[in-house]
C-alpha cells in the first residue's frame, strides 16, 4: 500500500481504494519527483468520516483530514480533528503527521495576547487536543508525540496527513534544539507538539520531522536561504547522530522532502542539497510553502531506512 503526496494539482483532493491513498495538494511541485510515496505493508479497508478519509490495514492506520477554516475557527477545527484522529488511533501509535495550514503566517488579533499569526492558532488547537486525551489526564503529553511538519497552502483548507501502526515509536529529539514543546511563550499560547524525529525499530525506520535553520529555539541566518539550507542539514546530521545512526543521512535517506517559501531560491540551494545529501535524486520532492516562521526560508524532512542502531543488532 503507498501514502502517495502528489503536489501541485488544480484541485486539491483525496483519492483513496484498498492499495493507495493519493493526497493532492495546492502546493507548487519545484523540482525532483511530482509524487512522492510511502509505503506500507498490505491491503487495507477505506473508510469514510465527516472531514476524515482513513485506510485501515491489518497493521497499519492512515487517512486525511480536510476542512474549511477561518481565523476565527482555526484552533478549535484543529482541536476537533486532531481529536477525531487521535481517537481513531487509540489502538496504533501515530508514526507521523504532515499539516498544511492556509495562511500559516497571517496575523490574527487576540484580546489580551496582541497579534499571534495562525500557525500559532493551529498550535494551540492541537495541544488541546492531545491534553484531552483520556489517558493524559491534563497533564504532560510530551512523551508520546510523534514527528510532524506543518507548513502553508493556499485555498482556505486545513489538512491533516496521518500515518499510524502497530510498532512502537521511540521519540528522538536534537541536542542543538529546545524540544518544541518546551518553547517559551514568544512562540505562542500553546508550544508546538511534536517530536524532531522518531524511530520505529521494528522498521528499521527512521523519521525527522521537518526541520529549518534553528538552534535552541531561535530562528539564524536571516535573509540567507544557503546559510538556511547548511543549517537546516546539520540538524537532520544531528537528529540522526541522536538516533544512533552514524553517517550521513544520504546513505540511509528513502524519502526526503525540501520546501521552499520561494521557489525560486532553488535555484540557489541546489547546489548544497546535491553537495551534501547526495545520491539523493530518485528520493527528492522539491515543494513550494510558506513555513511555520515567517522568517524561515526552508524546511527539509526526511525518512532513513538503516541497517544498524547503537546499541542494537543487525538483523
């Protein structure tokens, strides 16, 4: 069975039968592979609920979930489906999600909080939804975040893309990095709730969420998209040091997604992607997006298929 994220379509949509789920996307497709593909082991069953379309398999859960939102209904449509999803994958852990939030940086006027923009909103959204988790009993639910990217589309669209299964998901976070959901308040009412990567060692799988130019929890090299770009590297090297992985993460990576605010500055960072993550051209999907920072000029995701862990044996 394939996730397959198919970019760049005139019209967003969802098709979906018992061997594929096919996500269509606004976002512009810049460069390498115009449809990328997870894959998952079987046949499943499709299934459709009010804004969710989930494919279930005997080991294996994921879906999409698509809605109409405003400033005004942003958090709490993202509460609603994050809830909606995470009820569904009470018997799974979520290996991954993927978020695209229309005008990801547009500011919003909050009484007594001044301007915060929507990525903010759709932050605190889904921290509500997973503190209301029956089994976090409102208090700390940092352990079982999975990776997760969010970045901008056009349209006035939310959607949520969701992997799940019966593995387990051993959290990873960079070193380099505050922990997302540990950021201070500047970052917004509620922190982001994701992990920096996860590994599923019955897969010997590796994911890293999406990743841009920030150490500790601060934003550098503004106005320099390379210098992004270097960085933004760095700390997929760092996550997958963090994760036992020796190397670089081009010899391991199977999938790797690099978004783009602006398309055009890929003609200015290609160059270091093929430097330094190379032999990467069949895994590569280059995306037009807007990212979670208005000053962030690039964000790069990954997925690493290795052979060995520290600490564990070579199957």
């Amino acid at each position: 069975m394939n996730l397959e994220f198919k970019f760049g379509q005139a019209t967003p949509g969802v098709v979906m039968d018992r061997e594929k789920v096919s996500v269509g996307l606004l976002n512009g497709w810049v460069a390498g592979r115009d449809m990328e593909a997870w894959v998952l082991p079987g046949e499943g069953q499709c299934l459709e609920y009010e804004n969710l379309s989930v494919w279930r398999g005997v080991n294996n859960l994921c879906g999409v979930g698509c809605l109409a939102v405003t400033a005004d209904t942003l958090r709490q449509s993202t509460r609603n489906l994050y809830r909606q999803i995470l009820h569904l994958c009470q018997s799974y852990t979520v290996h991954r999600f993927w978020n695209f939030v229309p005008g990801i940086n547009h500011k919003v006027a909050q009484a007594g909080t001044g301007d915060i923009d929507q990525y903010m909103l759709f932050c605190a959204g889904r921290a509500e939804a997973y503190q209301s988790l029956a089994g976090h009993g409102g208090g700390d639910f940092s352990s079982s975040l999975p990776p997760a990217s969010a970045v901008g589309t056009t349209g006035d669209k939310l959607w949520v893309v969701f992997m799940a299964g019966l593995e387990t998901l051993q959290a990873i976070e960079n070193p380099l990095q505050t922990p997302a959901y540990r950021y201070p308040k500047q970052y917004g009412p509620r922190p982001p709730s994701f992990a920096r990567g996860g590994v599923v060692a019955e897969r010997n799988t590796l994911i890293v969420s999406g990743t841009a130019s920030i150490r500790d929890s601060e934003s550098l090299y503004l106005g320099d998209v390379v210098a992004q770009t270097h960085l933004a590297i760095d700390n997929l090297e760092v996550v997958n040091q963090a994760a036992g992985i020796s190397g670089n993460p081009a010899d391991t990576a199977k999938i790797l997604r690099v978004y783009l605010c602006r398309a055009e500055d890929w003609d200015k960072v290609a160059g270091v992607v093929a430097r330094r993550l190379s032999h990467l051209e069949d895994q590569l999907t280059v995306v037009q997006a807007d990212i979670c920072r208005p000053e962030l000029l690039v964000e790069i995701e990954m997925q690493s298929r290795y052979d060995t862990r520290a600490g564990l044996e070579k199957e």
